[in-house]
C-alpha cells in the first residue's frame, strides 16, 4: 500500500480531459464522476487518482429507490 | 435540429421506392431494480401481466405497472443490479457431478427444490418450482442423459455435468446463494445506461431511482451524445430524491418545504435540454388493493406515452393515483414552475393533473417544453430512418442524389405534419464541392410546434 501510495503521488497532475481521453473512460462516467466531485475536464490532478475516483463512485451505492 | 448523414447519398433509384416503417413515438425504456427478469436484458412490456410474471416485484416492476395504468403502450424494460443465481451442486459422495443453476438471478430461485432418487442403472431428478409446486422429473442413463434431459424440459435451472458418477440420492435438496441485488450502485446506473444506446428507437428513458446530479449527468450526457452523434434523439425523465417526512400520512408544512428547497437546490446548477424532472409522490394501489407511495414520475411518463405527439401534458391526469403526497402549496407551486420541475396538483372536478410540462434546458435553449422536444425528437427519427437507405450509396454527378434524398426524408415529415405531430417544418440539404468529395450532405431540418394554449393556461393556473 506504501508503496503505491508513492507511486500516486509521484505522478504528475494532468488535465482530466487528458486522462480521460488517455485511459478511455466513456464520456458518460467522465461526466458523470466530475459532476459528483465538482471537477471541471480542465481541471489538473494525478491520472491515478481520478481512476480511483472513478472505480470508488461506479461502487458506492446510488439508492434506487 | 441538425442531422448530419455521413458518407455517400445514393442515386440510381427511383425515389418513392424506399419504403420505411417509422417507429412509434412513444417507446419508454426503463431500467431500475426487480426480483426476476435477467440482468441487463431488455424485455418489451406491452401488458401488466407479463411484467408481474418476468420481474415478479421490484422499483422496474412499480415502474412499469403505474406506466400501464396510466396509458404507455410499448416499454422496453430492464432489470438491474448486482443479483446472483442460486446454486445446487450434486455429489456422488465427495465429489462434485451435476451443478443447477438458476436460469435467472434472484433470491425466489433459492426455493427450487431438488431431489435426486433411484439406483442402479437409472437416476431420477425432480426439479420443483416454488411459484406453483409443478414438479418436472427427468431420468437418465448417464449424468449425459440427464443434464440433456433437464435443461430441454423445464425453465427453471440449467444443469452442467461435472463428473460421470451418478448423483448420490437425496431429498429435498434447495438451490441456494440466490439474491436479489436490491442496493444499486452508480456503476450499476451507468452500465443500464450504456445498454440503453444501442436501441436507438427509444423516445425517452428513465432510469429508476437514478435521483443524483452525478446521475442526472451521466444519463443526459448519454442522451446528448446519441442525438449529436446521430444514433438515436432521445431525452430523460429524471428522478428527483424521495419524500421522506417522519409520518407519511401527516408531513408538516416545514418538510413539505424543505424537501421542496432541497430539490431546488439540488438541482439550481443542472440544466440540460433532455432532461425532464418530475417531483412528488403519489398513493397507489397495488393489484392486491394494497395502498403504496412511490414517485409520480412513471405515471406522468404513461400518460405521456398515451397523448399524441406535440399534444402538451398541461392539465392531463395520469390514472392510478389515489392521493398526492404531499400537496404543493401555491407558493410552492410557483417555485417549482420557476425551477422547471414538473409535479402533479389536484385539480377540482378533474383529479390529479400535471401542472407544468416544461423541461430544464440551459437559457437561450428553445425546446423548453417536454411535447416540443418530443415531437422535434421524433420527426429526427422519422428523418433518420429516411435517410438511412440512402446511406452507402454511390454519389451521381447530376446532383439527383440530394433530390431523391430529400423527396424520402419529406415523406414521413409530411404525415406528421398532415397528422398534427408537428406544426410545420423546414428541411435544408447541403452538400457543398468539398464535402461531395468526401460523400457527406448536411441535412437540417427544422420543426415548429404550437404553444398558444399552454401560456394562456399557465397564467390561468398561476394568477
């Protein structure tokens, strides 16, 4: 875990729309993820910190109720 | 609206030749939580009896039999979540030789009962429905025999053989590990919505339970990439959070309003052309005289499905609800007018009636009201399907191409406007040097609906 939390930090921060085009993230979970945050697709973070936002939303319970 | 048909328009054929059913105006698709059905498979619900005997209880189900009370006529449906198939391994002592496995997920199917008799040179399964206790026995030879035997005479489990010993004989063995995947996740949510793209027939969608801003994104981001990209014009109905007052029966005018604010506020930062919200909750009946509360929105989208195009939902009762809950106060009412979010209010001498049938589309956008966007969407289609023969064919160099092209797609836009879909329409093809090079024409079409009577009666409502 220590490990790749040094992994994470160390990456450099790119512009989402970057990494999502980078790792094929559909437009409508992109979206989708972004809105749950409050990121905008120019926005800059670490590339495997939004894929980690993205894995954490798609699991967390969305109610359908 | 613009259609953009990419690659070459056809030529050699007589135009009036091409002969193309446009599709109904009005097919629903609807996602959300059930009991039966399998996952991620559209069933087509036409009927309530169908719907109770493939998804047999759930939100989807709610969801579709308020839509048939109130008027839809063509839903495709779609059961989601992370349910899992019950499970039965047969042993010959310790090892494994026949697995069943439901043929669909759920929590009913751990009630299949199993049993296992004979010797010799003959076994006998029994497989036992728990829905009506019909009882399906099949002999064999081999486990061979068997599996053959039980997964072409019953519907209930799929057999695999594991082994060649025969199963040891036992009584009243039950499938087990069957769930209902009741909690949905948002990557549920998303993957409904990405089956959903490829039905391109679809008027509108709504997907149950789907009340998140992050969710209201995702599915009008869908909505809006199928209309740009030409796949298929689609909006959404959207669910706002539910009513949820301590006492059902007696909410207080403080919840009333705060649940009312919430939802303004949830939604003050969120427009979008195809989205259409609805709030509140009605009491329905269930077909066991059983009094339930559940959202309005399936049973506003019914009585969509049932009113002809460009017909506006202004004042239309949907049918099946019993009461509203809660009863917006005028004050109230204005704010959600303000707010474009749709709801019910009853109406002396009439019922329960829609009060507002507007959508939330960005300003300076012009579809603003569900009917228009309807009919603009489905007259796209029309269009679409059109167009679509044309497709793929070679371009001629008299410049025919365009005329037949455009004869075909005025076709069906002539109907509806002869039928009073649509008002009116305009319909402009491009197809310049450059992009004839390339194949490509640009087909814009334009579509006016009427909309006098429905500000005359909002002011009616509101003054």
């Amino acid at each position: 875990m220590a490990s790749k939390k040094r992994d994470e930090t160390s990456e450099e921060a790119l512009r989402l729309s970057t990494i999502i085009e980078q790792n094929n993230i559909r437009p409508t979970l992109a979206n989708a993820v972004m809105a749950a945050h409050g990121l905008k697709s120019s926005d800059r973070m670490e590339p495997g910190r939004l894929l980690r936002l993205v894995e954490e939303w798609c699991s967390a319970p969305a109610g359908g109720k | 609206m613009a259609t953009r048909i990419i690659k070459d328009v056809y030529t050699e054929y007589l135009s009036g030749s091409v002969v193309v059913t446009p599709p109904p105006s009005n097919i629903e698709f609807v996602a959300g939580w059930a009991e039966g059905g399998e996952l991620l498979k559209r069933y087509t619900i036409s009927d309530k009896a169908t719907a109770k005997a493939i998804f047999r209880d759930g939100e989807l189900l709610k969801a579709l039999l308020e839509r048939l009370d109130a008027g839809s006529s063509i839903i495709y449906a779609v059961r989601i979540g992370a349910a899992l198939k019950a499970a039965l391994v047969l042993k010959s002592g310790e090892t494994d030789v026949i697995r069943l496995e439901a043929l669909e997920p759920g929590a009913w199917c751990n009630g299949i009962e199993v049993d296992v008799s004979g010797a010799g040179a003959i076994r006998t399964i029994e497989i036992t429905d728990p829905d009506n206790d019909a009882t399906y026995a099949f002999s064999g030879e081999t486990n061979d025999a068997l599996v053959a035997a039980v997964n072409g005479g019953q519907h209930l489990v799929k057999a695999v053989k594991l082994a060649d010993d025969f199963p040891d004989a036992a009584i009243g063995l039950q499938l087990t590990g069957g769930t209902d995947g009741e909690t949905l996740t948002n990557g549920d949510y998303i993957d409904a919505i990405e089956y959903s793209e490829q039905f391109p027939e679809v008027a509108w969608v709504h997907f149950v339970g789907a009340d998140t801003p992050a969710l209201w994104t995702a599915v009008t981001t869908s909505c809006r990439n199928m209309v740009e990209n030409v796949l298929g014009e689609r909006f959404a109905i959207l669910d706002m959070p539910r009513f949820t007052p301590l006492d059902l029966q007696k909410s207080t005018p403080q919840e009333v309003q705060d649940y009312v604010d919430n939802a303004i506020s949830l939604k003050s930062e969120f427009t979008d052309r195809n989205a259409v919200f609805f709030i509140g909750e009605g009491r329905f009946l269930d077909s066991d005289g059983n009094a339930y509360f559940n959202r309005v929105t399936s049973a506003c989208s019914g009585k969509m499905a049932a009113v002809d195009l460009q017909k506006s939902l202004l004042g239309e009762s949907p049918a099946g609800i019993v009461s509203l809950l809660p009863e917006f106060t005028r004050g109230q009412q204005v704010q959600l007018i303000q707010a474009n979010i749709n709801y019910l209010r009853t109406q002396a001498g009439i019922g329960k009636i829609i009060a507002l049938s507007v959508n939330a589309p960005p300003a300076g956008e012009t579809y603003n009201r569900i009917e228009k966007l309807r009919a603009v969407y489905a007259a796209g289609k029309q269009a679409r399907l059109a167009a679509f023969p044309h497709l793929g064919r070679p371009n001629d160099e008299g410049g025919e191409g365009l005329k037949l092209l455009e004869e075909d797609i005025k076709r069906p836009l002539e109907l509806m406007r002869q039928k009073g879909h649509i008002d009116s329409y305009q319909l402009e093809m491009v197809s310049t040097p450059e992009m004839r090079s390339l194949g490509e024409t640009l087909v814009r079409l334009s579509v006016n609906s009427m909309k006098a009577f429905e500000i005359i009666l909002t002011k009616v409502y509101l003054d």
